[in-house]
C-alpha cells in the first residue's frame, strides 16, 4: 500500500469511524456484576427484561470492552462485568466504499446493531470462530476487544457478491487486505 493509498484510507476511517471512549486509559476497579446479559441475538436485557431504550443500549456498548474472556462496562470509576452469550452485537449492514481509483478492491464498510461504521481491515479484521452452537461463524474484531458476529443476511449477500473462492478456500477482500473464511469442507 502507498503512501497516498495509506492517507486516504486514514482520512476515511477518520470520517467513518466515530471514536469510543478511551477505554485503555481508564483504569477503575471492578465493582462486581450487574444484571445485564446480552443473547447471542443481539439484545440487551437488563433484570431478565430486554432493554427498549435503543440509546440506552448504545451508551452501554460505548462503554463495553473485553478483557481476559470477560465483558465489562467501564467508566473510569468502576468495571462492571456482564453476561455475554456469544458476540454482544451484530453486523447488519454493509457496503462498499471506493478508497481510491488505483485500488484493487474498494473497502468494505460494516454497520452494527446500533449504528456505529467500521471498515474491515487490520485494525477491525475479519476471524472465524465457533459460535455458542458450535458453527464456524466469523466475526469482526472491533476496539477494546469487542466482538460482533456477522448477521446471516449480511454474510448471505457477501456470499453472492464479494466471496472469492481461491484454492486455499472461501475470501473475502477490503482494500489491500484479504480474510479467509474458511474452506467450505
């Protein structure tokens, strides 16, 4: 990647990406747990009642964060673990941008379950992992080691317009940068 592909592609991120709380630079205590769960479709309940409130639910995801297999809500005076069935958000959207006209392949852009853009590449890539029903699912890593798996919708329209199949198996392309997805066996 160039220079100039480099400059682009920040300046992209930089008008895409809105930015989360600075998660790192807080160091609080842990307080205990509090009573919310996240299913593995997506939804937030609180006190076993899911949470309706949608900006609710997204101050609570700016403040989520993964640390040693664990999910948190952290503010710079107190960590809250909370229970995680398997990703607490869902890619539900996606598109493609153009990163510039000497590109290979445009970036792709995906949109979670509570509005927030990120683009696929080296600091959000694309994994394949074991969902809590034991499939090969994949997932995109987002900051603070949150991760959000990719709704079926979202993964059936790769599948019939960006899915490369390539000897090594199943790819996916955003910009310079290629994810496996598995090998289909």
């Amino acid at each position: 990647m160039t220079n100039k592909s480099k400059d682009l592609l920040g300046a992209l991120i930089k008008q895409i990406e809105e930015p989360s709380a600075p998660l790192d630079t807080w160091a609080p205590q842990h307080c205990g747990a509090i009573d919310i769960r996240i299913t593995s479709d997506g939804v937030w309940h609180h006190a076993g009642s899911p949470i309706k409130r949608d900006k609710l639910v997204k101050l609570f995801a700016k403040v989520l964060c993964q640390e040693d297999g664990q999910y948190y809500l952290k503010t710079p005076v107190e960590k809250m673990a909370i229970e995680v069935e398997d990703a607490p958000l869902l890619i539900v959207d996606w598109r493609l941008q153009s990163e510039s006209h000497h590109a290979a392949h445009d970036v792709l852009v995906c949109k979670d379950n509570v509005g927030r853009e990120f683009i696929v590449g080296e600091a959000h890539p694309l994994i394949v992992r074991e969902d809590v029903n034991a499939q090969q699912l994949p997932y995109l890593l987002l900051p603070h080691g949150v991760e959000a798996k990719i709704a079926r919708a979202v993964f059936y329209a790769w599948a019939q317009e960006l899915i490369e199949t390539t000897h090594e198996g199943f790819v996916i392309y955003s910009g310079a940068t290629s994810f496996s997805l598995g090998s289909g066996a």
